[in-house]
C-alpha cells in the first residue's frame, strides 16, 4: 500500500464519536457536556486515554487544553488537528468532537501502515469553544494562540457563578504547560457545517476560505405610548414601526448586496406589548456578516443611515450598541487549494465557502497556514440533539483531512 | 333666570370629581378603584349618596348599574345620562366619572333653579365599563340594554379568581332592578377624549358621531430558526421579516386609506428570540379601527391577503385569529346635530369625531337616541394617571351636556 490509497476506517471512527455522545446524553439524542462540568470532564478522560492509547505524548496547559503529539523524522512545529469536545446545553455529538476524533483516526490509520511522518503531527482539543458556560467562545485556542491573556481567561465567571480557573482545578484540568507561544506548522480543522448549503446542494466537502466577520448591534428605540384607537396616524411616535422598519431594510440590504453578506434580525421586544398601545419602546438586534471586512462595514453604514432617518422621521429616539464586531478572517489560499485539490483527487464533489460560524481554526489563521474542511449538516440543523451528519460525509471528509495532513508533514 | 342662561357650577362639580378621585388615590396623582373591589363600593357608596342628597330615586339592578330617577310633569322613559365610576389599575380621576358627576351637576343645577322637565331625567353609572378586571368591558351597559345575557355576565371569572356575581354580593351591590329592556328616551355620555386630536388642535367640545368598529387579529407565524451565520438568505424561512412586513403594511393601508382608518401592531413575539437565531416564530396582533363597516372589511381584506401573500413568499406558514371584532357604532344624526348646534350656541369650538375606543353609550344606541360629548385630555393621555383636562374644558362640556338634556326633556 502506498501513501496515496491510505484511508480512514469509518466504523473505528463512527465507533469513537458514539462512544464519546454517551457521555452526557440527552434523553432523544445529542449530548450536554458543558464546558468544565462533570460531563466535560468524563469526555476529557475517555479522549486523553484514547490519545495515550494510541502513543501520543499528552500536554495540558494551563488554560486546559489538551495535545496530544506524534513525533516526525524531524523536529520542530507540528501539523496539529484540533477541534474541541465541549457542547451547548441540548448539543449534538458531531459539532467539535467530529474534528477531534478524525485527527485521532488519521493518527490510527498512520500507526496501522507504519508510517512516521517527517514533521511531528499533533491532535488537541481546546477548551470551551462553545461559551455557552464561560464567555467568550473559542477561549482556549484563543489563549492557546495569545490572542486572550491567560489571567483574563482563568477569571471569568460562568453563568452558575464559578470561574474557569476554579473549575479547571475542580475537574482536575489546570495543566502546567505554558501558553500564548505555540507556533504550529499548520493547522487544519474538519467540522459540520451546522449551515443548509452543503445538504441542500448535495455537496459532499466545504472548502472553508474563511470565517465571516460578524457585527452584532442592538437599536433602542424609545417613542410615545398612545391608545391605538384614539391617536391619528400623523401623530404617532411608533417605536414598533420604526423597528419593522429597520428589519426589513437589513434584509433588503443583504440581499442587494449579495454574495456572502447576511443579516438576521433575532429579537425584537416591544414595550408595553399590548395590542391597543402604540409601541413606546423597540429593542431590537441586528446580525450582520459577511467575509470582506470592507463590505460588512458598507452594510453597517447603510443600516446605520437608514435607521437614524427613519427613527427621525416617525419622531423615534434611536441608540445603538455594539454588542460585538469581530473582522473576517481569510485562510492561508495555499491551505486552501490544498484541501480542495485533495478531495477532487478522491473524485468528491466541492465547494468553497465562509463559515458563518467561529471555530478554534480562526485563532490559528494569524500565527500559520489555516484552513476547515466542512461536511453536511443534514437540514442545516446543529446547536441542537437532531444534528446529523451521513457516515459516507464523513469518510469522506475524514480521507481528505489524512491526505491534507500527510502533504503538510511531508518534506 | 330663563333656561336658555342656566349654566352648571363647575366648582361644585370639580369638588366631587375630587372626592370621588380620593377614593383608590394613588400616589403621584390618579386612582385604581376596579371594578367591584373595595375601593368601587366606596366610589359607589359615595356618588350613590349624592344621588339620594340631590333627591333621587336610587334603584340597583341585578349586574349593579345603579340609576338614580328625577320625575317629570309626565311619566315615561328618561332622558338618561351615564357612564362609569369604575378605573383602570392606574386610572385618572376624569375617564368615566366625569360623565356621571356632570349628570349629578345638571340635576344640582336644575333643582337649584327649580326646574321640572316634562320628561323625567336619569343619572347613572354602569358596572365593569373597564374590563380591566372582569371581561368584556361595557358589561353593566350592555347587560342594561340586553346586548349581554344577565348569567353570563354574573358567571364571569375575573383576573384574581372570583365571579362577578360573587363580588357584587359581596360589595352588596346585587340589585334586585330586572336587566335587559330598559329603554330611555335618549341617551347622553359625555366623556374625556382619550385621545390628542381636541388637545392639539385647541377645540373644546369633540361632537362624536359614533364609535369606531374593531378588528383584532392574532397572527402566529411558524418559520424555520437557522443559524444566522450559516444560513444564506435565499434558504431562510424567517417568521420575524414576515411579521416586520405585516406590521409596515397594517401602518402603509391606514395612511393610504386616510380618513378615520387606524392601525396598531401593539404586540410583536419572536422565538427563540436570540441575536444569532433566525426566528423560527413570531407572534403579532393588529388592531384596525374604522367607523365605516365597509371601510374596515376593506382594510381588514387587504391586511389578510398581504399576511398570506408576505408568509407564503417566505415559506412561513401563517395561522390568523380574530381576537376581536366590533362593528362600527352610528350615533343618532339627530343628537348629534344637537351637541354641536347647542355647543355652537354658547360660542364653543366644536369638531365633529369618531370615538376611538368603546363607550357604554354604544350599548344604548341602537335602542335610543344616542351621542356622546367629550372633551380635551391633555396630551391626549388617558389610562394614566397623569389623565388630566382643564376645568374650563369641563365646564364647557358640562353646559353642553345640561342644555341638550333639557332640550330632550321638553315637550
């Protein structure tokens, strides 16, 4: 057997993702295992044991990251797969773990055919990429990557009260090696796409490009209450209209514009919320993203405007926050032709794509050549126990991961 | 003295909107005295009290309207003037009880002066005209005139668990006066605008020609929640863009149809309701009010086929409910030339208007001879308790009220 026809053994790694979803499992499927709990913790063990079991040296550094690495013919930095094992409150057993466990079968698949790589390879997982316990999300491969200061990290408080650093050394996970300065060879992340574009088009592998940029920005609205049968429709100070104003134009805005560029409107509260009172107040959210930095700022702008005017001209104050805004990240094009070339050679159909989601990758993308290999989400449903994923996708998915790496760690 | 120069004596009437605002005051100004709580049957003890003192013959019926009769030189029905004594949780002192002490001030006024009409003449206040805690509002009225039956209303479980009928025993406001064919010979209410049309344009007297008709409608939308990252914008299903739509064209048909065409979105609900989410449901209502029936089935039509239109375009499914639905309340042209020749007479601005919300004269209207009278609310504020209209407002409407009830109750 030469290199070129190695694969992956899908039932060894479809065994390992189930094994790891019954830690934590939600009654109807999926998986809880937030981030630091008892839960992450018993999915931390049974992962560091597989590592162990299949010869890698196993680290934990001090913001409970754990690597796993494979020495090379050569030293010096490794080719490192990484992904996490946290989840949301009602996850599925794919989002994060499906990265982790491909790295540990490519791992498998290379001890099986005796083969050493040139350059070390690593596996890890970082720590709470979710946030949906510890903001911020992506905390570990942030502090991994020195893009979040260690001390900052171990002292945030989640949302039942207890820090990182706490619980770190609760679920016996604060390890001594150093962060902020691992410098990888290069990082490669596979993941579900937890978006409808790869399932709806019958696309087998995403060539992840990059990860959009995202402004989040939240528009008070304060006008008049008044009874809604008694006030003429020239003296109303409508904060609700004004609201369904700006919701419709941040949609128009995203599809004029086109390409990457979307916009979600996801809360809208009106006070008092009576149906004969004119709305006195709007609250109201606006998602935008899009993976050039230039154009994003063009749909704020025209957002902004638009809403100042029409908040203006119905006789609406207006206040905006930025409740986050985070630029795009672009992945190295070498990394990217790469995994495109990779799955065309193995006759599977591609597509390049943004991720529209953050993910561990986008911490790396700064520091060494970076990209994602994403696979279908079935319906486009993740964050959620029905997410699911074909075995044939991830085969797949996991063949181009082998393949990409065992270039990458080549002379 | 002849009676074309009576005129009301409005300190006297000020005094008693007073005593009866003391009773349920809240701090800050206005009062909460719900219907048949503790605080009403002071209201009721109180003005019933004054009926007596001003000599009439006091009779409760069996939802607890209470009347209070002056003969005539001839017997048959009265000329009637009425409203309500009952508030809102944070009523004014003005919205109702101006319309039963101007009618205790007209009987003051015509004892004073030694006046017996040939018709004799009625003061009374309906029970529950409020509704804020038992429902439907306008109940005593619509009992009185058998537009409700006397059981159903009685039966009625309120907002803290008790039945109207138990209350009224209990406040010992259970008369033993049948329901249901009471038939006065006209009907007068006069009443604070609640509304901001007088208060801006700076006229006096509001000659209300009927009472608007209501349509509530619930709509609930069920769409698809995705990722507002991942979910390109041609594959959304977004409840809230429809919902947004909806309530821009509810707003855009009452400016079109102009005229006395009102529309509301007072309530607007998104689930999951997060920033990120595209929302899957959203749940609205629109409150449109015509005075003309047709007009209102246009609006209403012209709504509904956008909501389906705007839903199916969306891939939404839409499920309408009719909350609400009152047909629009003519008053009497005869009366209502009445108030405005009457009121011009005295040298009063006067505007011809709809009323916006509903009144216990509706319940009379299609029984007699009926219009109603209102006057300023400043800032078109009502339901609050910084309610507030000038005396000298109060006075004008309050001789309104004595000279079209006097010309009612003549041969």
């Amino acid at each position: 057997m030469t290199c070129r026809d190695l694969k992956i053994n899908i039932e060894r790694l479809m065994g390992r993702l189930r094994e790891l979803g019954a830690i934590g499992a939600l009654p109807g499927g999926g998986c809880c295992r937030l981030a630091l709990s008892d839960g992450d913790r018993r999915g931390r063990d049974l992962v560091s044991g597989w590592m162990r079991d299949l010869g890698l040296e196993v680290s934990v550094d001090r913001i409970g990251n754990v690597v796993g690495l494979r020495p090379g013919r050569e030293n010096g930095a490794p080719v490192m797969i990484g992904s996490h094992i946290d989840t949301v409150a009602t996850g599925g057993i794919y989002d994060g773990c499906l990265g982790v466990l491909a790295g540990l079968e490519v791992i498998e698949t290379l001890n099986d055919a005796g083969i050493v790589t040139a350059h070390p390879l690593a596996v890890a997982f970082f720590t709470n990429e979710e946030g949906a316990r510890f903001a911020p999300d992506m905390m570990g491969s942030a502090v991994h990557q020195g893009a979040l200061g260690l001390d900052t990290a171990l002292a945030v408080t989640g949302i039942d009260g207890t820090t990182v650093g706490d619980d770190l050394r609760r679920i016996g996970y604060d390890g001594s090696t150093e962060t902020g300065d691992f410098r990888a060879r290069a990082f490669v992340e596979m993941h579900v796409e937890q978006g409808p574009v790869l399932d709806v088009e019958g696309t087998r592998i995403g060539v992840v490009e990059g990860v959009q940029g995202i402004s989040w920005s939240e528009f008070t609205l304060n006008g008049v209450a008044n009874h809604a049968g008694t006030t003429p429709m020239n003296m109303r100070c409508d904060a609700g209209v004004v609201a369904a104003r700006i919701a419709i134009k941040a949609r128009d805005i995203a599809t004029a514009m086109g390409g990457d560029q979307v916009a979600t409107v996801g809360v809208i509260d009106l006070a008092p919320n009576l149906v004969n009172v004119v709305p006195q107040r709007a609250q109201m959210t606006v998602d935008l993203r899009n993976t050039d930095e230039a154009l994003l700022k063009l749909a704020e702008a025209r957002l902004f405007d638009f809403a100042r005017d029409a908040a203006a001209s119905e006789g609406v104050e207006l206040k905006r926050r930025t409740l986050a805004r985070f630029e795009p990240v672009v992945f190295a094009s070498g990394m990217v032709d790469l995994i495109e070339t990779t799955a065309r050679g193995q006759g599977v159909s591609t597509r390049r794509m943004p991720s529209g989601a953050g993910h561990d990758a986008q911490m790396f993308a700064p520091n060494c050549p970076t990209a994602m290999i994403f696979v279908p989400s079935r319906d486009g449903i993740s964050h959620n126990i029905k997410e699911f994923t074909e075995p044939g996708h991830i085969r797949a998915g996991a063949d181009v991961l082998l393949h990409v790496v065992l270039e990458k760690a080549s002379n």
